[in-house]
C-alpha cells in the first residue's frame, strides 16, 4: 500500500475521534505527487501535523456525557441544541442570523430594522414589511407588508397583516387587527375585536374589547367601551365607562359606570360616578312647570 493512502487511513481514523465541529485549519508540510516514493521522515512529519492539530482541538473542545465545552473564541456557522446550553463568558450572534427553539423560530431579523424575539414571533414569509418590533409568543405572526409596528405579549397584533403605525402591549392586545392603522393599546385584550378599526387609543383590561370597525375612540379604565363594535369618536375614562356602547358616537363619559347602559345614543356627556348609567326621564324646571322628557339620543349631566 502506497504512503499517501496510509496517510489518508490515519487522517481519518483521527477526525473520527475527534469533535465533527472544527473550525481550524490544518495545513500539510509536504504535498506528495502520484508515484511518488515517500520517506518516512516525510510522512511522520505531515502525520505529526496532523496529530498535534487534532490534539490542539481536543484541547478546547471535550465531550463528555453529551456534554460539549468549547473553551476560547469560536465561530460557529450552525449548531443544533437539543439539552441545556451554559455560556460562560459573551456570546455574539450576527444580525442575520435565525436562531429556533425545536423547530419553530425564536429569534430573527427581517429586512430594514425589524426585530423579532420570542416563540414564532413575526416570520420568514413577510413582503416587504419593514421597521417591525415583536417580541413574544406569536407577536406580529401574521405579519406581510405593514410598517412601523410594535408588539409587546403573548400573541399581541397576532393576525396583523398590512397595517402600520400600532402599538400593542399586553395579552392578546390587537389580537384580531388585519389592516387598522395606528391603533395604540395596553392591557389584557385592549381592542381584541379590532380588524379595521384606525386611531383608536384603548388602556386596560378589556378595553374597547368589541370594537371591529370603529375609529377615533379612547377608552382608558377597566372595560370602558368594554362593547363598542363600530361607534367612533367616543370618549370614556373610568372603570366600565360607556360599558354597553355598541355604535353610539360623539359621546364623552367620565367616572366610574358612566353612561353604562347607554347603546346606540351620541352626542352625550357625563362626569361623575354612575353619570348618566341609564337614560329614559330627564326633568326639565321652567317657567311653564316641571315637565319630564325623554332622552333617547341626546343628553349632558355634569
């Protein structure tokens, strides 16, 4: 058997015993041509080469137990992880790598500035989407062409498509939105009904929950607007403030339960706890006597 195949059998026998995750170079001193006769002193040194390169790795790389320790500076351009991982010292990621847990994503970059960190969060199918933040279970998942959004929870802007310019923190915050556009919610389910409703501004649990189609509403408190689906322009700060509204608009409600039971009226002011909580008689004093009215739509108590 010629030299150079024994050489060729000893390399192997080496790297088969050595880690399979090597990034050095190992450079041959002596380069041997078809025929040729190889001496020994010859072919010791390029087996020495090859024998101190591998000792070299066996250095910083141990496996032991199915546990791999890699010691010093080491560039990796893919590794699969399927148990515990302790890093000791910094570990650097390239801005464009895809980094899953299992099979599903856990991390990426998508084009111009856009981040995404968490199970599944955003995805590798967008077109065009740029300056995007979503960070959590499924956040932005759905996402294609909308630019300029933030999502922060558990499934936040979940089927977000080609909207732009919202901002979700919370569960389920902007669950439902495909194409509202500068939406701006916080707390568990803020504006979960939202498909194409835009400029709404919802703060706490449930708030403006039911809106679909409605657009300009600001509720802030525990289920203010908690039923709103397509009434706009309305306005509610306290605990179920405007509660049962469903497409009433212009309406401005202040305190807790104000204007709670009011559905489809517009046009009505109320400040205070309780303000307005249902609306049938309103008594009128004037010159002429007292006289009760009826309010349906319209109304204001301060």
């Amino acid at each position: 058997m010629q030299a150079s195949k024994i050489f060729v059998i000893a390399l192997l026998i080496l790297i088969i015993n050595a880690p399979t995750l090597m990034s050095q170079t190992i450079s041959k001193t002596y380069t041997f041509a078809s025929g040729e006769t190889v001496s020994a002193s010859k072919f010791n040194t390029n087996f020495d080469t090859v024998y101190d390169g591998v000792n070299s790795l066996l250095g910083s790389i141990t496996v032991s137990s199915g546990n791999l320790t890699i010691s010093g500076a080491t560039t990796l351009n893919s590794i699969a992880l399927s148990g515990a991982a302790t890093f000791n010292s910094i570990v650097s990621i390239s801005s464009t790598a895809t980094v899953y847990a299992g099979n599903r994503l856990f991390m990426h970059k998508y084009r111009t500035n856009s981040r995404f960190l968490g199970e599944n969060a955003g995805n590798l199918t967008q077109s065009g989407a740029q300056d995007n933040t979503g960070i959590g279970y499924q956040a932005l998942n759905s996402l294609t062409s909308g630019d300029y959004n933030t999502a922060t929870g558990y499934q936040a802007l979940l089927t977000n498509t080609s909207a732009s310019y919202n901002t979700a923190s919370g569960y389920q915050v902007l669950y439902s939105n495909t194409s509202g556009y500068q939406n701006t919610a916080s707390g568990y389910q803020a504006l979960y009904s939202n498909t194409t409703g835009s400029y709404n501004t919802a703060s706490g649990y449930q708030a403006l929950y039911s809106n679909t189609t409605g657009a300009s509403n600001t509720a802030s408190g525990y289920y203010a607007l908690r039923y709103n689906t397509t009434g706009n322009h309305n306005t509610a700060f306290g605990d179920s403030a405007l509660y049962s509204n469903t497409t009433g608009y212009y309406n401005v409600a202040s305190g807790k339960h104000a204007l709670y039971s009011n559905t489809t009226g517009y046009q009505n002011t109320a400040s205070g706890r309780r303000a307005l909580y249902s609306i049938r008689l309103v008594t009128i004093i004037s010159l002429q006597g007292t006289k009760l009215f009826k309010l349906p739509h319209r109304g204001t108590l301060i």
